[in-house]
C-alpha cells in the first residue's frame, strides 16, 4: 500500500479522541515500517543525486537496505514488542506496535516482487503475492482504487472522530497524498 494509505488505516484503528500520544504514536507505528526507505532513497536522490533508477532498480534489492527492511518490518519483532507494550498495559505502545503491524499485515498480501522478509529473523523468506499495490501486471488497476476507496472512507471517519484543526488538516493532507495521484494518473492515461 501507499504509505498514505497506511498512515490513514493507523490511525483509524489505532489513533483515539482526546488521546494525542496514543494518536501520536499510532501514526509513527504506521510510518516506521516504511521510513527507512524514505531516508535512505531520499538521501541517495536528494543528496547524492543518484538515478532513480539505481535506487529503485539495485540499491533497493541491495544486501544492506534488504537487511534494514527486514528489521523494521518484522511481524517477528513488532509482535513481541506489541507483547511488551500488552504487558505493561501502555497505551501509546500498544498503538505504536499495532499499527506497525497492521502496515506489515497490509503489505504482506500486496507486494509482488518488492516484498520484505516480515519473518525475520526466524526467516528471511520473502511472499511473492500474486497481487500488487502498484504494478499493473499484477492486478494494481483492481487493488489501487479500492485502496484509495477505502481510504477516503476511513478519512471521513477519522473526519468525525477528531475535532481539531490540527488533525483535519492531516486528514485532509492524508485524503489528497492517496488520492491525488491516482487521479492524476488516470487523468493523464484516460486521454
């Protein structure tokens, strides 16, 4: 999924009224699971001007980024820390740990060839799903719209569950980073 999409399915499991740890850390739990690849690609074709091309085509398959991914991305890991935060009965972990999960659990079904090793370190094995978020071979014309679908109707909800400006303003800035560019996708290719 978009990483929008997964910020938007966080906090609407996780994130509570009144609540702004809780909701805070619903968000990072939401967030972890993908932010290293922001850093680390970010870093390479802001900075270093590399070619997105490397970064998505080699440097993402690399031994050393496939190794973060595996640690922030474990079921394995997340689990026993969402075990922890069970345990001592925290609130904010048990949003943090259990977002990150529902990221993971999200993404397990919709990564065709870009999966990560979510049983690691039991595992290093990596599910190849028939089905993609993006790629179009694998069925994303069918997953896509009903990932931004759902999306939109989890933001009205959210739209209800807080008040504040604050939140709407992420909301509504969560609504148009999953939705925008889909539209503007199927804008520019219905022509």
């Amino acid at each position: 999924m978009n990483t929008p999409a997964h910020l938007i399915f966080g906090l609407a499991a996780f994130g509570k009224r009144d609540a702004a740890v809780v909701t805070a850390a619903a968000f990072a739990g939401a967030l972890i699971p993908d932010l290293s690849l922001y850093l680390l690609a970010g870093f390479h074709l802001v900075v270093l001007g590399t070619d997105p091309q490397v970064v998505f085509g080699e440097l993402y398959f690399s031994d050393l980024w496939q190794t973060i991914f595996k640690i922030d991305n474990s079921a394995v890991l997340w689990g026993i820390a969402l075990a922890v935060a069970g345990w001592f009965r925290s609130g904010w972990g048990i949003a943090l740990c259990g977002a990150a999960l529902l990221h993971i659990g999200l993404d397990f079904p919709l990564h065709h060839d870009d999966g990560r090793a979510h049983f690691w370190p039991l595992s290093n094995w990596v599910f190849e799903s028939p089905v993609s978020y993006w790629d179009r071979n694998h069925y994303a014309s069918i997953v896509a719209p009903l990932e931004i679908a759902v999306s939109l109707i989890l933001c009205a909800v959210l739209w209800r569950r807080f008040q504040g400006w604050l939140m709407r303003g992420l909301i509504v800035a969560l609504a148009l980073g999953e939705a925008a560019p889909g539209l503007i996708w199927m804008f520019v290719f219905s022509g």
